[in-house]
C-alpha cells in the first residue's frame, strides 16, 4: 500500500458524459502527478499540482482539467468524453525524489 | 519530446536465471531515473531512484546501475523467481520532476 488513494476504483459511462476521478497523496505530501495508461500508449504525463497550485502540464487534453484543494487532494476532470478516453488513470504523491502511485481509476467510456 | 526507451520488450526466463534489461534516457536535463516494477491488476510500485552518475542501488535480488553521461540504466534480477515475472517500467525525471516512461520490459519467470 503506497498511501495514495484513489476513487473510484472503477466508472462505466457514455460517450458526452463528464467525470470526477479523485486522489488523496500521502499524508505530508505536497505534489500530485496525474498519469494516463490507455491501451496503446504508455503512461503518460498528464499534469502536476504543487501545494495547490498548477505547475506543470503534460499531453491533457483541453476537455480535461484538474485541482488541488486546500486539503490537498486532487481531482481530474474530464468532460465531453469519448471511446478514446477509456483508459487506467493513475495518480501519484512524491515525497523526495520518489513518486508514489495510486491504485488507480479504470474509466470505460462506451 | 523525450524519449525513454526500454529493451528487450519482452523477456521469458526460467526460474533461477539472472536476467537485466535496459533503459536508454536522453543525458541533458537529467534530475533522476526511476525503476518500478508492475503487476497486472496494481498499481506501479518503486523500486529504486538514482540521481548520480555511477548510482547503484540494490534490494535484494534485484540491483540496478546508472550512467547520466551516456543515458543508459540497467536493472538486474538474480536467479529470477516466479513471483518477479511483472512488467519494469523506467522513467526519466527532468527538472520539473514529471516522469516520462518507457514502454517497459514484460519479464515471465517460467518454473
């Protein structure tokens, strides 16, 4: 167990739709990494919140977006959703140089 | 856009066979290479960080060496069990400490 958690586990939706995928890092942690693994592509990059703020973005699209929150948290949203969306959407706190995954989100867009 | 690159792809071994693969990263604006290990069904889990030139860590069987001047990382498993057969992903840390993955290398330990 990394310490990360992440809700839900699993979400089935329809195309059009929009989600909320929700991370909490480890306790004392202050950045958050979003990650997407879908079938034919690796894991991505998909961006990172320090302390609230936005600090660096990756390959997300414009119908994607994220926060932190005060209490540290993250949320990804993701709107207009298409079948090319279905992926295993991972987040991950670092602490150090070391980056600690969630147990991840399966998204299933049909 | 970096690139991370892992060989071989795919690597099946018998039991007891000492095994390592590599991961190739570009050498400037490096900050760290990581090594995690993945099993199907879970969540990527760490293995090892390295930051410095001639970096090698160890636990237990596995061990892994790193060369920034040149790009390259290898990890090693010594008499490979079966419960190491996994996929390894290394990833390339710059100074904006995001990972950036490779494909990985799918590892099957045959009993």
């Amino acid at each position: 167990d990394s310490g990360v958690t992440q809700t839900p586990k699993h979400l089935i939706t329809a195309t059009g739709q929009r989600v909320t995928l929700r991370c909490s890092p480890r306790s004392g942690d202050l950045s958050v990494y979003w990650y997407q693994q879908s079938l034919d592509q690796g894991l991505q990059f998909l961006i990172q919140y320090y302390n609230g703020e936005e600090r660096a973005k990756g390959n997300i699209l414009e119908r994607f977006s994220a926060q932190q929150f005060p209490d540290l948290h993250s949320e990804l949203n993701l709107s207009s959703l298409e079948l090319g969306d279905s992926a295993l959407y991972f987040c991950a706190s670092r602490g150090g140089n070391e980056q600690f995954f969630g147990p991840g989100t399966r998204l299933t867009v049909l | 856009i970096l690139n991370v690159e892992q060989s071989p792809q795919s690597l099946h071994v018998q039991e007891g066979d000492s095994t390592n693969f590599t991961c190739s990263f570009p050498s400037s604006n490096f900050y760290a290479l990581h090594w995690y290990r993945w099993e199907t069904a879970k969540s990527p889990e760490a293995l090892f960080v390295m930051t410095l030139n001639g970096d090698e860590k160890k636990k237990g069987r596995i061990s892994a060496t790193l060369n920034t001047k040149e790009g390259y990382s290898y990890l090693y498993i010594k008499g490979s069990q079966p419960e190491d057969s996994a996929t390894y992903l290394c990833a390339f840390s710059g100074s904006a400490r995001q990972l950036t993955f490779g494909s990985g290398t799918q590892l099957t330990v045959l009993p």
